[in-house]
C-alpha cells in the first residue's frame, strides 16, 4: 500500500458527544480515502468517546492510552502517522468541507513551508457564532524579529487546526509531557523555530465553545483556571529550554515565551495571587500584544480602566472586569462608544 499524504489525527477525551462529528468531517473530506489515514488517540477516556470511534473501523484507526494530557497524546499519535503531513483535530471541534485540498495544496505549492495554519469559525453551544480570517497573510518564521512579532500575533491560527510536515514533527518530539493542556502550541512554536509558516485565508476549521474546554475557558471556575495558568507556565519554562537547544536567538526565545509568560500572569492574578501594580504591568503587556496598532483613543480608554486596578486587589479587579463583561447594558455601551479595537492583519464577522 502506498504511503497516505496526510495523516489526521484526532485527540480526543471524554467527548462522547461531539467526537462522531469530528470523525465525519475528516470522512467527508473531498480527498482521495487513498491519499489519507485518520487516527484518533483517546487519552483514557472514561464515557463511550472509544466505544464511538470504533464504529468507523477499519476507515480510522483508535490508538488507546491511560489519560496523561494532551503531550502524552501527541507523543503515541505522532510516530504511528503514516503521512508526509500531519492535519491536527480535536476531539470537540470539526473541518469545513475542502480544508484537506486547500491544506494540501498549499504545501505542494509551497516547498519552504513546514506548517499551515488558517482561519476559524467559533461555534456556542446555543448556535451562535462568529468567523477570524487572516487579512494580511505574509510567510514567517522565528528566524527573526520581525518574523517572531507575527507569529505572536498569528497564534491563533495555528493550535488544533494546523497541519505539519512529518519531517518538521520529527524534529520537534518527545512533546514535553507535563504539558497537559498546552502541548498543540509548543508543537506549533517548534515548528515555527524550524520551519516557515503560511496562514490560508480561508476558514476550514469550527472551534466548538463549551464548558469542558480546557483551553478557551468558558466561565470563571478558579480550579479550571489555575490548571491552565500552571500549564501556560510549563509552556513557557519548557519553550524557554528547547528555543535556545535548537539556537533561536536570545532576543526570540524572550519575546515568544514572553507572550506565554504574561497569559500565565493574567490568569495568576484573576485568582488573587499577586499585586496592584503587578495587573497594570500584565494588562499593558497583553494590550501591547493583541492590539498594537490600536488607535489612541482606544489606548486612552484602556489607561483609563486600569486606574481601579492601582486601587484594589487583582481578584476584585478581574471580578469586577467579568461582572461587567456579563451585562448586556455595558456590552451595548462599548459598541456604540469604544468598540473593541480589530488588529489589522485579521477580518472578524
């Protein structure tokens, strides 16, 4: 048999109810079944999510394992992928129709690029929903400072949607394991270390927003919260470690982990762990980050709502900042008087 061109693999936990959906719109992908392999490594699932998967034997193969994280997942997927690309998915999330072509493609048309990334739909649980595409698509790589200033803007479009040449993927395990909840993008920040990066414009990809997700936290559950701050911090210490093993440039490794190292810190003191002056410093941080080339009357209005935070503590800061954040009344107020800044290089509708 030949060798498949892209592997799908699908890590999945616990998500009966969602990974069929997940499964079938790999199944359904305008691809030659030839051309493509689909595993799903369920990380020690205890609801039906195996029971599920191994309806679609043998058209997709389930790896089982004792639950260890999302890096132990990657870690007993990866080496089983038969494919020259690898296409991530998580279990809760599903593709668009036609996001292998276009994946496919992209590499075929473009040889220096080791990974591809593209836009997404977020999906709530009651229908409602919005799309980010990239604006502004140029390729990148963390050869550079300039090349690491977009890449930190451009995350977003990379994580579970991405997909990765096998010989990038080589290079880049054993994903550390302590990496619970985090490990897609210290696998996508590697390969952005070794390789060049294309955004497509489209979006092939819907990111389903529910109460379990790890990641895009939904609600304010303190234990939630502290287990993704304490993986964020991982992130970052083991991205510190492997940036500088591969000689990415000092001035690099501290930007990227940098942006790790403060989405660590704003979750830290939304539990009350630290101080006033500790939230300005973190807040002006993360605006520099995510709205660089926000107007300056925006930039007034965001130094105005951090005078309280010099005041109170970091937890009545963060608590009042979502109390306010749940009412509609104030919701219509920043549409109409201070909407949210949109970074020039993406489209939101």
């Amino acid at each position: 048999m030949a060798r498949p061109i892209v592997s799908v693999l699908i890590d999945t936990y616990n998500h009966e109810r969602f990974i069929e959906q997940a499964i079938l719109s790999a199944l359904e992908q305008d691809f030659p079944a030839s051309d493509r392999e689909i595993l799903v490594v369920d990380d020690g699932s205890q609801d039906r999510t195996a029971e599920i998967v191994a309806k679609f034997a043998p058209r997709v193969r389930l790896i089982r394992k004792a639950n260890g994280g999302q890096a132990s997942a990657f870690n007993a997927g990866i080496p089983e992928c038969q494919g020259e690309i690898v296409s991530f998915l998580d279990g809760d999330d599903w593709w668009a129709p036609g996001k292998l072509q276009h994946v496919v493609a992209a590499f075929s048309e473009n040889p220096e690029v080791g990974m591809v990334g593209h836009g997404t739909t977020h999906v709530f649980m009651d229908g409602s929903q919005f799309t980010v595409v990239i604006a502004v698509a140029p390729r990148f790589s963390l050869a550079s400072l300039d090349g690491a200033r977009i890449f930190r803007s451009r995350r977003s479009f990379l994580g579970t949607r991405m997909s990765v040449r096998a010989s990038v993927l080589a290079k880049i395990l054993p994903v550390p394991e302590m990496i619970r909840v985090e490990a897609d993008e210290f696998v996508f920040t590697m390969a952005a270390a070794l390789s060049e990066v294309l955004i497509l414009p489209e979006s092939l990809f819907f990111y389903r927003i529910h109460a379990q997700n790890h990641f895009s936290l939904h609600g304010f559950n303190p234990a939630s919260v502290r287990r993704k701050q304490q993986s964020l911090d991982c992130l970052a210490e083991q991205l510190n470690i492997r940036l500088r093993a591969i000689n990415v440039p000092e001035e690099i490794v501290r930007l990227v982990v940098g942006a790790v190292s403060v989405e660590a810190d704003e979750l830290r003191l939304s539990l009350g762990d630290g101080y006033p002056w500790e939230t300005v410093k973190t807040e002006l941080a993360l605006y520099g980050i995510l709205h660089g080339d926000a107007p300056w009357s925006h930039r007034a209005f965001k130094y105005a709502t951090l005078v309280p935070a010099l005041l109170v503590p970091p937890r009545w800061y963060y608590g009042a900042r979502r109390w306010l954040g749940s009412s509609e009344l104030y919701r219509r107020a920043r549409r109409i008087f201070f909407p949210p800044p949109q970074p020039g290089h993406l489209r939101r509708f």
